[in-house]
C-alpha cells in the first residue's frame, strides 16, 4: 500500500494525510501540499542462448525459491537498463554478455516486491565462467523443451516470444 512507503512529508516534516489528488488517492502533505507519487520498480532480464539452449538461474530467494528464472534482476537509480541487464547476468552467472536487442517489455507485478516493469534483452556471452553468485545458487543452460520447474508466469510468456523470434 502507498500508505506504507512514506508517512512524513520530506519537505517540511507534517505527517501525511490521504487525499484524493489527480484522480487518486495519494499521501499528501496538508502543511505544504507536497504530493506523494511512487515511481515504479523497473527490472531487466536477458536471454543468453548457446548452443540452442538457454541460461537460467534457481532463485535463492522467496517468492519462488528454488525454482528457475532468466538472470534478472532491478535497474538502479541513472542506469542504463541494458548494462543493468549485463550486470545482473554477470553477478547471477559470472558470465560477461552483450545485450544485441530489446526482446520485450512486460508491465504488472509477478509478487508484492517485484518489478512494475520488466524489460527483457536479448544477449550474447562474451566471456567469463559459468559459476552461479548473487542470489542464484544456481546456473545453467537448458534446452527449451526439458526446462526445470519456472518461477515466473512472466518467463513462459518471455520465452514464447524469444522461440518466435527464432524462426
């Protein structure tokens, strides 16, 4: 709940009170009228092939621990979504990759903490060790038809576009 994210006003201090603003209802500022406006969390994916198969990472971490995702993970504040994309490929996998294109834009939520906003790279690996890090513990390349158990809606729908693009 937006509620939640923030009580105080930054400006002046005076708590926060919900009001209808612009259509919704916002934390607002009844000393100043600051406005409260969540921005949303933004994510990066890449889709790494080699050989025909495709490099996955078993989550560390709920929700979906265990289970099986793209390396992926959030775009910092000024970021570059693409080398936000490179990097979090290189923590989760300790492979170097070279995002090639954008392969999709997903908006919606997959859990509570997720991303607003997914935005999926294709890429190449240019380097490195296969060597799962970060919060994967583990890494590796599976052929499209025998994947392991997914974490994601999301990453079903990832991978169908990624298998239309191929032909």
């Amino acid at each position: 709940m937006i509620a939640d994210q923030v009580n105080f006003c930054p400006r002046c201090g005076t708590a926060l009170v919900i009001e209808e603003r612009i259509g919704r209802l916002r934390p607002t500022c009844p000393a100043c009228n600051w406005i409260y406006f969540p921005d949303p969390k933004v994510a990066v994916a890449v889709v790494v092939c080699e050989q025909g198969k495709i490099l996955l990472v078993r989550r560390t971490n709920d929700p979906k621990r265990g289970l099986w995702t793209l390396p992926a993970g959030f775009v910092d504040a000024g970021e570059d979504p693409a080398r936000a994309a490179e990097r979090e490929c290189l923590e989760e996998t300790g492979l170097m990759v070279g995002t090639t294109h954008l392969l999709d834009v997903i908006a919606g939520q997959a859990h509570a903490r997720g991303a607003d906003i997914l935005i999926v790279y294709q890429a190449e690996k240019r380097g490195g060790d296969l060597q799962p890090g970060d919060d994967a513990d583990q890494a590796g390349f599976f052929d499209p038809e025998a994947l392991p158990p997914l974490a994601f809606d999301s990453i079903h729908a990832i991978l169908e576009v990624w298998q239309k693009r191929k032909k």
